[in-house]
C-alpha cells in the first residue's frame, strides 16, 4: 500500500511530465525505474536554462561568465556529495558506475603493469573476489584485470533464494584477497546485501573494498562512509537524474594512493615537455571539460528528492514493493528470482513465466501500457546459476502508485492466457 497520500502522489507525478503520456493507447505505467528512472521536470527545467544562459568553461577564464559557471559547478559537487555523506574531495565525477569501476580496474592494471603503488599491485595467483549476483559492470572489469596481471577471480556463492551473506564471501577468501568487489543491491534480486559485513571483512584482509551502489543509492539513504568500503560507485541516471554522469567515491586515503590512467588537461599543476605534475583528487581523475550541465542537473534532481524526504520515498517503495512481490507469488506459474526469507528488499522483482519468452511477456506488457525491463539485466552469470535464460523485471520509483501495481498484476496475471499457455 503507498505510503503517500493521494495528493501528495499526484503532486510527485506531476514533476514527471512522461507520466502523462500513453503507451498503446494506455496510461504509462513505468515500472522500469530500476533501469533508468524518469526526471523531475523541475531539474530538467533548471539544467536547461543554466545550458542556455550560464554556459562557460569552467576552472579556467577570468571573465565573470566563467567564475559563475566555476562556482555553480562546485557547488553541484557539494550538494551531491552532502547527500551521499561525502566530502567533495572525495567525490569523482564519472560517465557512470561502469566507468568508476573501470577507473578502479585500469589503475591496479597500470600499477600491476610497474609494480608501484603496491596497494593497487597485483601479481600472479592473487585474488578478486566478487558474488554471484554481480552486473557485468563489476565483473568484465575484474575479468580484465585477472587476465592483464594473471590474478584469480573467486565468486562467492548466492543461496538458492538468492542471499548473499558475508559467510559466503568469506569462504572464498584467502591470504592472496587483494580486492572484493560486490553490489549493495542486486539489479536482479532486489535484495539487500549486509555491505559492512562484507567490507570489514575485505578490510580487515587488507583488500581493496568496491561496493557498486547503484540501486541503494536511489532507494534509500546513502551513506558511503557506513559501508566501511575504499570505493562506492553510483549513476544519477537511476536516482531520477541526467544520463553521462556517475560518481566514484573514494576515502581521501585510497584516492590519493589510486594512480592516474585518464590525462589531459585541467587536471595538473605543472607540465614540461617530458613529465607532468599532477593536481590532488578529484581533480587529477577529471581530465577535459566536465559534466557541467549534467552536475548542475543532478544536484537539482536530489533537491528535489529531499524536498519530498528520502526516507518517506524508500519507505513508499518498500510497502509497494512488498505488495508487489506478494502478487507477483501468487500468480500460478510464474516464479520469482530471489525468494530469501528475512532479507530487506528495494522495490524490484524479477520474475520466470513458465511457457513464455520474457521478450513476449514485455511486449505483451507494452500492449498494457506497462513498461518492464526484460532479458538478463546485464547479469548473465546470475541468470545462469538460477537456471533461467532471461526474466522480466518490475522496479517502481516515487511516482509509482498502488494502482500501478495492480494493472501490472493484472495484465500478468493474463499473460500465459494471452499465449495459448493458460
């Protein structure tokens, strides 16, 4: 059941002018936030007129266009990091989490290739430990780094049910650990993974800690430094803001031990013709033009979801969530991915429908107006090891409605009758 108010449900899906379209001559139910989340018209309206009349180079120009830009984009940096509870030092802006987990991986390939810093090295036989629950984003990365410096990839096992516990991933390490890397929820399960858990435990083997954030940071309150972790990625994309812009995390230690693999300009104090000195963190890993507009957006889009509380929105996505995971297990012959007993859950399920291929599930979906993701969700492995090719997925946001939940359930509830399967 929503924890929101009818009004103030209404208020919310007014900011998302998407809402009022039709799909297949339906109302859009988006029920693919989990993906992409839709934007808020009113950080969407602010990053275009900043576009349109506060565009200027920023760190660099003495005019007064200039030193506006500079100071709007490092507040931006500010107001983000503040909401992570994060210092802006501490906060890399990135493309997205893929590319913060690669600008991890290409470091510890770049210092295993020299062997310096040796807190990034690794030599032949070490280790990376990662779950079985991984997105490809933070497991190709590792694959590369295994096959550039000769480490192992260990995976720690998920129960049946899909729970991922710190007892699993100690099982897997050893003496060679030299990082651990894992997600704090699954895409795919929805479940919550006991990320300090796991991170003492990779701390205390004296491991490098990535913790990929993407779906707690946009269904709940993040703290990086609670998840005990060296690193925390995470994409606007999926907390209701621009694409082309992600973040890494990183302690003030770690960020200043990370060796430098992007270069360029903006991002140094001296340069001669053979050698080149380097500016602190952030800087140093932000070469080129930044993400103005994309920063100046996404520190709107999380104003915005203050103003409607973090907690109030997390608390709304868990009641729907439950309500929608209890009806998609009561609908015969569909199975749901991740069935772990006392574990918190995000706002997601995925699911099997025996009989029918998830691409006709989520094209008859669409015919229903329902927009669901559908395929392996870039985590194939998972797939795998619950022994199905492919799910389709419900992931709902602050706008999504009890009554979205029902018409999903509904036009599920109908889909093996639709394909003769019934």
């Amino acid at each position: 059941m929503s924890q929101f108010t009818p009004e103030k449900s209404a208020a919310i899906r007014a900011e998302f002018p998407q809402l009022s379209e039709a799909v297949s001559g339906h109302p859009l139910v988006y029920l693919d936030t989990a993906a992409t989340s839709l934007r808020p018209r009113i950080a969407v309206d602010l990053e275009s007129e900043f576009a349109l009349r506060h565009t200027a180079a920023v760190n660099r120009g003495a005019h007064s266009l200039a030193a506006e830009a500079t100071e709007a984009y490092d507040d931006a940096r500010a107001s983000i990091a503040a909401f992570v509870g994060a210092r802006p030092n501490q906060l890399v802006f990135t493309s997205n989490a893929t590319e913060s987990i690669n600008l991890i991986a290409l470091a510890v390939q770049l210092a295993s290739a020299v062997g310096a810093p040796a807190r990034f090295s690794l030599a032949t036989g070490d280790e990376v430990v990662v779950s079985e629950a991984e997105h490809h984003a933070n497991l190709i990365p590792w694959q590369e780094v295994a096959r550039q410096t000769g480490a192992v990839i260990r995976v720690a096992p998920i129960t049946d049910g899909g729970e991922l516990t710190a007892e699993a991933v100690k099982s897997v390490m050893s003496d060679r650990t030299r990082i651990v890397a894992f997600s704090a929820v699954s895409n795919v399960l929805g479940i919550t993974n006991p990320v300090r858990a796991i991170s003492d435990l990779g701390r205390a083997a004296g491991a490098i800690v990535v913790v990929d954030a993407c779906q707690s940071a946009a269904h709940g309150r993040l703290d990086v430094d609670s998840y005990g972790a060296d690193f925390v990625v995470f994409s606007a994309h999926k907390m209701y803001g621009p694409t082309g812009i992600g973040a890494l995390w990183g302690t003030t230690k770690i960020l200043a031990e990370m060796p430098v693999v992007l270069t360029g300009g903006a991002m140094i104090t001296r340069v001669d013709y053979d050698s080149s000195d380097y500016l602190p963190a952030p800087a140093k890993f932000e070469p080129g033009t930044p993400r103005l507009t994309q920063a100046i957006g996404w520190a709107e889009t999380l104003r915005f979801v203050e103003s409607i509380g973090v907690d109030a929105i997390a608390a709304h996505e868990e009641a729907l969530g439950s309500e929608m995971f209890a009806g998609v297990a009561d609908i015969p012959n569909v199975r749901i991915l991740g069935t772990a007993d006392d574990v918190h859950r995000v706002g997601l399920v995925s699911f099997a429908v025996e009989g029918v291929h998830p691409h006709d599930v989520g094209q008859y979906l669409d015919s229903r107006g329902i927009a669901a993701r559908v395929g392996h969700h870039c985590a194939q492995p998972l797939h795998k090891r619950l022994s199905v090719d492919s799910s389709t997925r419900f992931s709902l946001g602050m706008y999504s409605t009890s009554d979205d939940v029902a018409l999903a359930l509904a036009a599920l509830a109908d889909a093996r009758t639709f394909f003769g399967e019934g």
